[in-house]
C-alpha cells in the first residue's frame, strides 16, 4: 500500500497483495471515464463498488470516507442507468488518479 495507514484493515486481496483500498482506486481507475457523464453505471456507488471487491458495505464506506477527507476520492449525486433518483457516484481527484496510476504500474 502506497499511503498512510489509519483505522482501515489490511485485507489482502488474491491479486499481488493489493489493499482492498488499493484495488478500490484501480476500480475507480477504471470507471473514470464516466465522470463527466450526466448518467453513470452502478458500477460507481456503493453496492456497486461492494459487489465489485466482494467485501462488506461497512468497509467500503470506511475506505470512501477516510479518502474523501483526505481530498483522493469525490462523490456526486447523479443518476444510474435505468433508476429513477440520483444516488450518490465515486470518482477519484487529481490527487487520488496519481496514485491510482502508481497502482495500475506496480501491478
């Protein structure tokens, strides 16, 4: 893990010992040419980042919270495809896609 430490568990992954806050950044890597769509997938809220990683919402909300404060991670509230109200989407800062890059390199 490239970052700091805190309160999150160091749940290692199958996929080269990555953080499931490390593979969250690649996840929202991945998914980053959405941010500026008006309609986004699931694939960007919470049950979708949940069901992506296989692990519980309680982490996942720990993980987005604990980025959002420290300026990686933005959230929005826009609408998924085929709902009808907005929810609210991750997506990753300046900040959070430079690390996110790192990631994706050491991969």
């Amino acid at each position: 893990m490239i970052r700091r430490g805190n309160y999150i568990p160091k749940e290692k992954s199958t996929s080269n010992n990555l953080t499931k806050e490390d593979l969250l950044f690649l996840h929202l890597l991945k998914n980053n040419r959405q941010r500026d769509n008006y309609i986004v997938t699931e694939s960007l809220t919470q049950k979708g980042i949940q069901k992506e990683l296989k692990c519980g919402l309680g982490l996942i909300s720990r993980i987005l919270i604990k980025n959002e404060k420290e300026d990686y991670i933005c959230r929005k509230k826009l609408r998924i495809e085929d709902k009808k109200r907005k929810q609210n989407v991750y997506f990753l800062t300046d900040e959070g896609l430079k690390i996110a890059k790192e990631l994706e390199k050491k991969r």
